[in-house]
C-alpha cells in the first residue's frame, strides 16, 4: 500500500485576517489623513519615492522615484501590503511594500524603511 503523508502547511502569522485586522497600524500615513499637495518621501530598502498627493480620497498621487517613475508620473496609489493577498488601501507603513497601480499593472516597491510627510507648501516647483 503506497501512503502519503500529508502536513498542514504552515500559514504565516500576517496572511491571516485576524492579525491583519488586530495590527496596530502605526509607523505609517493613511492618505486619507492627508490633504491635496502634501508630500511622502519614502525611502524603501532600494530606492527613495517623492509622491505628492493629488486626490487622497482615491489614492491619486504623483510619484517619482525608482527605475519606474524617473520623473513625477500620475498613478494610484493603492496601499500597502506584504506580498499577499491583503491590502491596506491607501497607506504607506514601514516594513510593507507600496503597491502602485499604473495603467500597465502593479508597480510593487520594496519594503519601506523610513516615511517623512510634509505639508502643501513644499509642493511648490513641481508642476
């Protein structure tokens, strides 16, 4: 008789629900916090990201930074993530990949290591 043993996989602790909704949700920026004009800098572990916030509400952003985006392009900024299937929309938190949807896909950044914001005025020059 041929037998298989079969393991339970092992699920890690961030791609369940309940750790992802009883996360404490600090370290980061909901965009919805923010106002048109306000500015992210966000230094990943492979590259620094400027984004001006255009629309908080619906994650609309310009963004510049990385081998994407060598200049200020108009995306989404969808939220972040780590790699799974769950994401925070809208939301800029350290340790998580930005995911930002262009209109060929999904840019997905590397993790974010640092995140200062500014307010409107430093987004003079940038238009």
């Amino acid at each position: 008789m041929n037998t298989t043993a079969i393991r339970p996989s092992t699920v890690p602790a961030a791609a369940l629900l309940s750790s992802w909704n009883s996360y404490p949700w600090k370290d980061g920026v909901c965009l919805d916090q923010l106002t048109a004009l306000d500015r992210v800098t966000v230094l990943t572990r492979n590259n620094v990201y400027e984004i001006v916030v255009v629309m908080p509400a619906t994650g609309e952003v310009l963004v510049r930074g990385g081998s994407f985006f060598p200049e200020f392009t108009p995306v989404r900024l969808a939220g972040c993530t780590l790699g799974g299937s769950f994401l925070k929309l809208r939301s800029i938190h350290t340790g998580f990949h930005i995911e930002f949807a262009v209109s060929s896909g999904v840019i997905i950044t590397s993790p974010v290591g640092i995140i200062a914001v500014a307010g409107s005025d430093s987004a003079r020059g940038i238009m």
